[in-house]
C-alpha cells in the first residue's frame, strides 16, 4: 500500500493513510482484477475513492469490508 511517492515513514509522520490501487486490492485478496470491478458495479465491493481517472481504496475501508465478510462458520458445529 502507499501514495505515490511517499513512503510509509512520511505518511505515518503526516498521519495520512495508505492506499490501495485496484491491482493491489485484487493481489491481496486472490482475486481477479476483473472482480474487484465487478463488485464495485453490483455494490459489493469495499467502498472507494477516486482521484481523477484512478480509483483507490483507503486501507481502513478494505479492513472494514473483510472483517464485515468474515465467515464464523456453521453455527454448533466442532
């Protein structure tokens, strides 16, 4: 994750947060590119910012969609 030309001390000491490129995001997650698309366009997806012609995702925006996906597996069951 990073903003282009910035690397992770800077944007600590600026307390900004990093972002993810849409390839980043798919890589991360194990998915094709084509799907992070995908979702995006049927709602499903993390939600994302766009900075002229790119679309980026905050990392505490991609931390909340996993986590909200986690699966706790069947309820009972050992």
């Amino acid at each position: 994750m990073h903003l282009y030309g910035m690397n992770a001390e800077q944007m600590t000491l600026w307390g900004l947060e990093p972002f993810m490129t849409v390839d980043e995001l798919a890589a991360y997650l194990g998915v094709p590119k084509q799907t992070i698309y995908d979702w995006r366009v049927n709602g499903k997806g993390p939600k994302a910012h766009r900075f002229g012609k790119r679309i980026m995702f905050a990392a505490s925006d991609v931390r909340s969609w996993v986590d909200a996906h986690r699966d706790t597996g069947p309820s009972g069951r050992r």
